[in-house]
C-alpha cells in the first residue's frame, strides 16, 4: 500500500498502522467473504509460498488450497468467537507443504494466515504449563517480573527480553531485563510516551502479541490494496500485519533485527508489554508464541491479583500506621505534637521523598521538603485548588512561580487538609524524577542513525524524555490519593476524638472548679462558725482575760494549720499528720482525743478527700457531739486489713444524746458519698445516742505504707506555730526591721506585736518596688518578707537584702514552697497567719539572737 502522505516523526502519531496493505514476508495471507467461500484477497508472495498457479482471487478456497485444508479452516472458522483470538490449526498441508494457520473474521472478512511449520516446535500447551508454574509462587510484583522476564528468555530464546512498563504520563520505564552478557543494559530507563505511538497502544489491547521477524521492513503488498468500494483489509488481529516503517528504523537503530512483544493488561488497560529483542532475523514458530501468548495472559492476571493484595497490605499497613499515631495521641495533650512526633511512620506510608506538616502556624518536616518561606503560597494553592480535600501537583513549578528553584527537593507535592478550615494540612513530597536516574547503558555506545535522524535512538529518546519531564516529580497514583485520604479520615478523626477529650476535661474542670467552691464556702463558713463559738464562749471562772485571748489565738491558729494541711495535700501525706491538724483545735483538758494506727500513707487524691471528710466530722463533733462539752470522748482509730485497704474508726461517747439530721445538708452529704465517690472505697456514719460511730473504708490503691516519708508539704525550714519556742522580751529590742506586707490589717497587726516586743524601728512596705527604694536609704537588721504580694512576689527584695548580706525571713499563707527560688532554699519560712512566738523566735534564729533548733 502507498500512504496518501510521507510517514515521519511529525506525523507517526496518525499512521494508520492497521491497514498498511503489506504483511511481513515470512508467511501469507488469504481474505476471502465471510462464510470463506471466495477467495478476494491475497498477499502478493501467496501463489509462491502455498504453490499456487494462476491467479488465486475470485477462485472457491477449496480450489486454492484444497479441499481438506479449506475443511479445516473452515472447521477452525465455526469456532472463533472473538476476532482476537484466531482460530489455530497446525501442521495443515497444502499442495505438499505443512502450514500452521491463524483464522479470524473482521469486519466481514475471513483472513486466513499460512506460516511455514517448524521442522521442530514443542506443544504449546507443555510450554505453557512450564511457564505458569515457574511464576505461580511469586509473592510481588517485583519477583514476578523479574522471574518473567528470565522465563520468556529461556523458553523463547532471544538476546533481550524486558518488562516494559507504561507510566501515569504515557513514558515507559525498563522494571526487568534478561538479556545476552556482551548487551548493555536499558534497565531502569525511561523512554518518552511517543516511542509508542497512541494507535500502536489501542492495537496492543486488541491483540496481545506482535512478532515482527525482521526489521529490515520487507513486506509483501496485499493484491488488491483496496476492494472494489475502495476499502482497505483492516490486519488489526493479524500476525504477519507488516511494521510502521518508523518503528522499524529504531529497531535497526538500536541494531534489532527481530522483535516479539506480549502485551500485560491489567484492569482492562495496557499496563506495559513483555518486549523481546533478537540481533538477528528470527521467527518464533506459532506454537511457541501462542505459549507465550497463554503466559502473557496469565502474568497479567497474577500481575493484577499481587498489584490488589499489595494495595490491601498498604491499606493496612497505613492503617496500623495512624493507629500507632492515634495511641501515641491519645498520651498528648497537645494532638499537633502527637503528629509532629510521628511524621517518619506517617511518611512511610505512601512513596515519598519528605513530608511536613503545618499545624497550628507550625511547620515540621521530615526528609526532603521546600523552603519554610515556601509554605504560605503551598497552603494558599492547597486551600484554593483542594476546596476541602485531597490535592495534589506532581509539577509545582506549573502551579507555584519559582518552584523550580527547589525541584530537587520538591517537584511534586500532595496536601491532605486536617482541618475543616483551611488551616492545617500534612503534605506529601516528591522530588524531580530525572534526579535520581541514570543512564544504564554503555556510555561509549555507538548507535547507527537512519534518514529520519538520531530521535530513533535509546539514548536520545531518553534524553528527549528527560526534556519532556524536567521539573516534574513522579505522577501520584491513584493508590497514592487513596492512602492520603485514608490518613486524612484517621488524624480527622483523632484531632476531633482529642477534641473531644479535652472538652470533656473542660467539663469536668467546670464541674470540679463548682464544686470546690462550694466546699471553700462551706469550710470557711464552719471556720467562721467554730471562731464564732470560741469566741463566745465564756472565759472559765478565776481565767485572766489575758490567758483568755492566749487560748483563744491559740485555738485559731490550730484551725489555719488545719486548714493549711488541706491546701498542701497534693502531694499526699500521712493520715497521723492529718488526723492530728484536724483535730488539734478541739484538744483540752476537759476532752479526751485519742489517736493511734498504723504508719499509713495518703495519696494526694485520698489525703484531700479524708481531709475535708474528717474537717467534717471533726467540726461536727465540736458543734454538737463528744467535743462539744466537757467530759466528752473520741477514739479514731486506723489499720491495714488484709487486702491492703485502710480502716478508720471513729467513736464518740461522753457527749450530749446524739439524733440523726433532719435534712441532708451538705456536710452530710460530702461524709456519707465522697469516699464511695471519689475513692471507690465505703463510708458508713451511724447516728447513735451515746454517739457518733463512723466507718471509712479506703482501698489499697490509694494506700501505702508511710515508712521514709515526709508529711506532704512539709520541709525542715518551716517554721510550726504549734511548737514555737518563746524567746525573750528583749531579743528584738535593739533591732531594725523590715516588713514587706501587701495586706493593710495584717501589716498593722504585725506592725502592733513587733512593737509591744521592743522593736525600736520598724519599716513597713506594700510592694516590692516601695521596699527596694527604701533599701536605697534605710539598711535594717533583719526582714519579714510576704512572698505573694498579689500584683509580683518579695523576691527581688530578698535578693537585694542578700546582697546587703542583710537576714531575712519569708512568710506566706501558701502551703509549699513553689514560689521561693532554689538560691533560697534554706531560708527560714514562717506560715500565715502570724503567730507572735513563731515570728519572733524565726526573726532572733535569723538576726543571730537566738540558738537555732
């Protein structure tokens, strides 16, 4: 056939390859009508090949051929169902000589295809079998073809065999090679989408084999070229269909002089070809190329199941992945942090060369990734161009001006949003391809250049794909989206999970900030109660007013000591320590307390809860049980059982007959359900006339022995009001002092009691920063420095008077020491509120004026 136009590189793409009107010469053809009754058409080597005289068109099969050999072809032709798969008959004689032939109807037409029989050709069924065993083990894809590749080699017997694999973009890439020793190598090359043609790869998918036997471009014309409408004989599902004159001059280029491809496909679409090269004129016997037809087709089907179980590996492979994320989540409060520390797994979850992460204005990376100042106009495209969902750009210099400048660590990008605003996004990057390729072959090979120029070469057709791909990144496939959107569920969902967490946590903080300020109410209305009846309570006959007030301070200090055991019951502490705070207020003369139990220690949890359970109960017994006259007794009594819990007793006797409530208040309520509540444990409170008769019962988790403990809070250099050594009148009578005091009426108070103890000169501040200018012209003796000052702290004075090398003592209504610096460690603390013996022993132990204890 003469094309209606020369056929070069400009125009290849719209070569009509399946109706070049020539077959390759080493077999023939006959067309005859649909039923293979006449004979229309014939290639022009057929008289000669079958032994024909005469001319052949226009005469019945039968009268060509003969009639057994038309018998068998038209026995094959009942038999095809699908023209791409013609029917088969080997060793057919015709006119004395073996023929295997190849029948399909198309488009009306019968073609029959004679190719000479080998002298020797194995079964193709036995060399089938022997194929697909070999593969049928293989556990990858990547096994699978390298093993394929060597296979077809082996059985078929030519010098190259590749798997050629057709990319996202339309270029091929070299994934297998088996070839001759003295061969360079293409593995690992990519070639450009135009080395094959589009009409080359819609024939590839209607016929899966291509034997082209030699490259030379001999062809034997068909006669005639057109019928007598002026229709060409379409070969699509032909064998011998003869070869694109500019496919056969890269074979020769490359030095090929045979060729046979098996097409892969793979989802119903061409996924590469099984490519055989041969440096020498050859013919596969049709017997082994159906074999290798038969193996093609079952490569594909084993290629397709490993590509779907690889998929469901990775599916749960990434799902194992953002599990690992949403534990190591679960411990943070911070979800950002939890993400950021497990980029590497999460990287690891697709083919990718960096990712980062932009969370909460901050932006961490892992591998390689764009510049930071880079991350604005990335988030800005990822907002615009995802809308919501996954985006991804495997060209950003396309999408971003001057992403060219960081192709080599990110040509590629894919963001996944984490955020229902357009805020937060994880990105994905790949670098530029050709950056991590190179040339496999031999770098000093010469390659022959034909008419149509040095384009038909390996190497240049490589080096016009890398052209064609320049600053581009490996297309993300379709897996790739899927896996990202698979992440994008999981950190949604653990950023909405934590979410949750924390507003439960908010709740619960709103609920428990309630509820202690319904305890404080009610613990300072009690105190206020307690002082009340202290107060008013009648001095005994004969008792000086003096000693009156001595008792009565006595008393109140007891409760702020008490109280000031709660405060500092974070850290837990014995329950001794806390039973005896709590009931030092109520002990006299005319009472009996008696305490005693086990070295027991409270966790913080316990220790705060018994402190207000037996705040209660203590109170309670002072308003109107065992303590509240004279002559009254109470026994609390505590013990390790022997699971580990802790026992405590409370009995009352000796007081006034006792009633149960007459409404639940809610003193009542925190005894009776605290315990239960918070602790697990069981709180039985039982309203008998002799007397209160209380069981506590507190688990073992909670418990533990308090052996090498120090009571919570409580360090060396605090100074306790209870035990307060009294010091002389005159101790302080020579002394300057220094009072750092934000509090007007305690100020006074302190300003009084220095004084009546002989202070000759005391200076008081409200702030540090009036206290320091005072330092400016004044240097006391010694100072009494209140750590908090409500709007800053003392501390700045304390380490001005340390550079004075002027004593010091702090003073604080806190229950630690939190806010004293380290460099202050030993420095005296005396608790709020003041007691006088405890502060002027403290000030005349640091003046040097008294023996330290």
């Amino acid at each position: 056939m003469t094309y209606p136009h020369t056929v070069d590189l400009t125009n290849c793409d719209r070569e009509p390859i399946h109706i070049p009107g020539s077959i390759q010469p080493h077999g023939c053809l006959l067309a005859c009508d649909a039923a293979a009754g006449i004979v229309l058409r014939r290639s022009e080597n057929a008289g000669e090949m079958l032994g024909l005289e005469g001319e052949i068109l226009g005469r019945p099969l039968e009268d060509a051929i003969g009639p057994e050999a038309a018998h068998v072809v038209r026995n094959a032709l009942a038999a095809v169902a699908d023209a791409a798969r013609p029917a088969l008959a080997f060793d057919v004689a015709v006119n004395g000589r073996n023929f295997d032939v190849a029948v399909h109807r198309f488009k009306g037409a019968t073609i029959a295809e004679f190719e000479p029989a080998a002298a020797e050709s194995r079964q193709p069924l036995e060399l089938s079998r022997i194929l697909i065993g070999r593969i049928r083990d293989a556990r990858s894809p990547e096994a699978l073809v390298v093993s394929a590749s060597r296979l077809v080699r082996a059985i078929t017997g030519y010098d190259r065999v590749m798997i050629y694999h057709l990319e996202a973009d339309g270029s091929g890439r070299v994934v297998a090679e088996s070839k001759r020793s003295d061969l360079e190598s293409f593995y690992g090359q990519y070639f450009p989408a135009g080395d094959i043609p589009q009409q080359a790869r819609m024939l590839y998918l209607r016929n899966t084999i291509r034997v082209i036997s030699d490259a030379s471009g001999a062809r034997s014309p068909l006669v005639p070229v057109l019928d007598a409408s002026g229709e060409p004989l379409d070969l699509s599902f032909a064998h011998l269909r003869s070869v694109s004159p500019i496919h056969c001059e890269y074979l020769r280029n490359m030095g090929v002089a045979a060729s046979m491809s098996i097409s892969i496909i793979v989802g119903g679409e061409l996924w590469g070809l099984i490519a055989c090269h041969h440096y020498s004129p050859r013919v596969l016997p049709m017997p082994e190329r159906v074999a290798a037809e038969m193996f093609g087709e079952f490569f594909s089907l084993t290629l397709d199941a490993l590509k779907h179980r690889r998929k469901l590996n990775s599916a749960s492979d990434a799902r194992r992945a953002l599990d690992g994320v949403l534990r190591l989540a679960s411990h943070h409060q911070d979800v950002g942090a939890a993400v950021r520390e497990s980029l590497s797994a999460i990287g690891g979850l697709l083919p990718c060369d960096g990712v980062g992460l932009w969370m909460n204005g901050v932006w961490t990376v892992e591998g390689a990734a764009p510049p930071r100042d880079v991350v604005a106009r990335l988030v800005a495209l990822a907002s615009e161009g995802g809308e919501g969902a996954v985006y991804a750009s495997h060209c950003l210099a396309q999408v971003i001006p001057g992403a060219e400048d960081f192709s080599s660590q990110a040509a590629g990008a894919m963001a996944v949003p984490l955020s229902q605003r357009p805020r937060d996004y994880l990105f994905f990057f790949r670098k530029e391809l050709v950056q991590t390729l190179d040339w496999a072959g031999n770098p000093d090979k010469i390659y022959s250049t034909g008419p149509l120029g040095d384009r038909l070469t390996p190497r240049k057709s490589f080096a016009i794909w890398k052209e064609t791909v320049r600053l581009q990144a490996r297309p993300w496939s379709e897996t790739d989206r899927e896996t990202a959107e698979a992440a994008r569920s999981a950190l949604v969902e653990i950023a909405l999970r934590h979410s949750e967490l924390l507003q439960d946590e908010r709740n619960k903080a709103d609920v428990r900030q309630r509820m202690l300020n319904e305890e404080l109410n009610h613990r300072v209305k009690n105190i206020l109660a307690i002082i009340k009846s202290l107060v008013a309570r009648p001095a005994a006959e004969g008792q000086e007013l003096a000693d009156y007030v001595t008792s009565l301070k006595g008393r109140i200090q007891a409760l702020a000591f008490a109280h000031d055991q709660v405060a500092r019951g974070d850290g837990g502490g014995r329950l001794s320590a806390l039973v005896s705070a709590e009931l030092s207020p109520y002990r006299e003369p005319t009472a009996e307390i008696v305490c005693e139990g086990d070295d027991i220690w409270l966790d913080a949890r316990a220790f705060s809860v018994m402190a207000l359970v037996l705040h209660e109960l203590s109170t309670n017994a002072a308003k109107y049980g065992a303590l509240s006259r004279g002559g009254g007794r109470l026994e609390v009594t505590w013990r390790r059982t022997e699971t580990g819990d802790c026992e405590i007793l409370w009995r009352e006797s000796g007081g006034p007959s006792v009633a149960p409530p007459k409404r639940e208040g809610f003193g009542t309520v925190l005894v009776d359900r605290s315990i239960p509540y918070d602790l697990g444990g069981e709180s039985d409170v039982r309203y008998l006339a002799e007397g209160v008769r209380a069981r506590l019962l507190l688990p073992s988790r909670h418990v533990s022995s308090g052996e090498g403990r120090s009571t919570a809070g409580e360090t060396s250099t605090y100074t306790r009001h209870a035990s307060a050594p009294k010091t002389g009148e005159g101790a302080l009578s020579d002394l300057k002092v220094m009072l750092v005091e934000d509090q007007l009426l305690i100020a006074m108070n302190v300003e009084e009691l220095l004084t009546q103890r002989g202070v000759p000169f005391l200076s008081t501040s409200g702030s540090a920063d009036e206290a320091l200018r005072k330092l400016e012209l004044f240097r006391p003796d010694v100072a009494v420095l209140d750590v908090n000052l409500g709007a800053g702290t003392s501390i700045p004075v304390a380490e001005a008077l340390a550079r004075l090398g002027v004593p010091f003592i702090f003073a604080t209504g806190y229950g630690d020491r939190s806010m004293i610096p380290a460099a202050f460690a030993s420095v005296t603390v005396v608790r709020k509120p003041y007691d006088a013996d405890s502060l002027i022993a403290a000030l005349a132990r640091a003046a040097g004026r008294a023996p330290a204890e």
